[in-house]
C-alpha cells in the first residue's frame, strides 16, 4: 500500500473509532426506555454442534423481526419477542444448507419460523441478565434460559438511529426439539450465541 494510501485509511480508521466511542454509552443505567425494533442486518443467531466428536460446525441464522420492551429502571419487566426465519441457515456449505431446510432436520417448509418469548428477566449483575422464554423450533415448544451482556447504547453514527446491542448465550438438546437426525453421531448438545441491536422504534 502507498505511503498516502496508508495514512489515509489509518486517519481513517481512527476516526471511525472516535466516533464510536462519542456515540456509545456502555452503563447500563443510561439506556432510554421504551419499544425498541429488530435491527436485522446486525442482528446473528449462531449456533454450533459437535462432529464426530472431531470438531465443531457452526451455522448461523439472519433476517431476525421482532419487538424489545426495556426500561433501566425496571428491568424485569423487560419482555422480547424474537422470530427467524429456517431458511435463512447458512453454514458456508450450500450442499449441508438445503439438508438442514430439509424434513430430515429443520424442515423450513413446514415450520418456516423459530420464535423466542420472553417468560421472565432478572439481572445478574448492572450489565448482566437471565432472560428465561419459550423457544419454538420445528413445532415444539421448550423453556430455554439466555445468559445475556448489555454492549452498549446510543445514536448509532451510520444510520442515525438510537440503538442498544447486547449478547447472549444458551445451551440446549436439538432432540429436545425434535430434531434427531444423526444422532449420536452428531451432537445433540447444541450451543447458540446471538448479537442483537435494537432500534428505538419511531
């Protein structure tokens, strides 16, 4: 890269940096209450099984809709309602891609949707929280327990919407859901991290 070209793209990146730590507020306690909307392009459900006990696979879901109530103040009366879409699965693997929409798996065409419903929310620490739900996967419905971490809040610079992100994790059994092909041989345990944003709804 030419020296111009170099310092360009530091100034650049730097730049970019300061902007972001103008705009992001990480306490907790200065979020703004209210509705709050699915920011689907920034917004990633992961999950990840074992194969064979070798390794690990990873896919991942996008095109997240949905609806936060949140509010500093009273956060157990916090409530989110999550859907994605089953063909969204993606795992860099066109071939695997169309068997996990397939009725051997997921089947996308008969249960288009996974939805998660908030039962209850208690925080754990001032950035932490337990959000217990009801998970909907291929037609069934089980409680399932989020470990979720607030990022942080602000006027996201880009778009110009107010905005909050958090992460959260889970661990559950996909035969819990029905879902059993290959088992054991592939992992029933499946674990599931999800970057969410949140836009103030307008």
């Amino acid at each position: 890269m030419k020296p111009i070209l170099a310092s360009t793209a530091i100034l650049l990146a730097l730049a970019t940096s300061a902007i972001a730590a103008d705009t992001l507020n990480t306490d907790p306690a200065a979020v703004t209450p209210g509705a709050y909307v699915v920011e689907p392009a920034h917004t990633r459900v992961q999950f990840a099984v074992s194969h064979i006990g070798f390794t690990h696979y990873f896919g991942d879901f996008t095109g997240a809709k949905g609806a936060l109530v949140l509010d500093p103040k009273d956060v157990a009366a916090s409530k989110v309602d999550i859907t994605l879409p089953v063909a969204s699965v993606s795992t860099t693997n066109a071939t695997l891609d169309g068997e996990l929409k397939s009725a051997a798996w997921f089947d996308a065409a008969t249960y288009p949707t996974i939805r998660f419903v908030s039962t209850k929310v208690v925080r754990t620490a001032p950035d932490k929280a337990t959000i217990t739900g009801e998970l909907t996967l291929h037609g069934v419905t089980r409680p399932v327990e989020l470990a979720a971490t607030f990022n942080g809040s602000g006027v996201n610079p880009l778009d110009k919407n107010y905005t909050v992100g958090f992460d959260a994790t889970a661990t559950l059994k996909r035969s819990d859901f029905g879902v059993k092909t290959y088992l054991p041989m592939i992992g029933d345990e499946t674990s599931v991290r999800i970057s969410a944003a949140f836009e103030k709804a307008k």
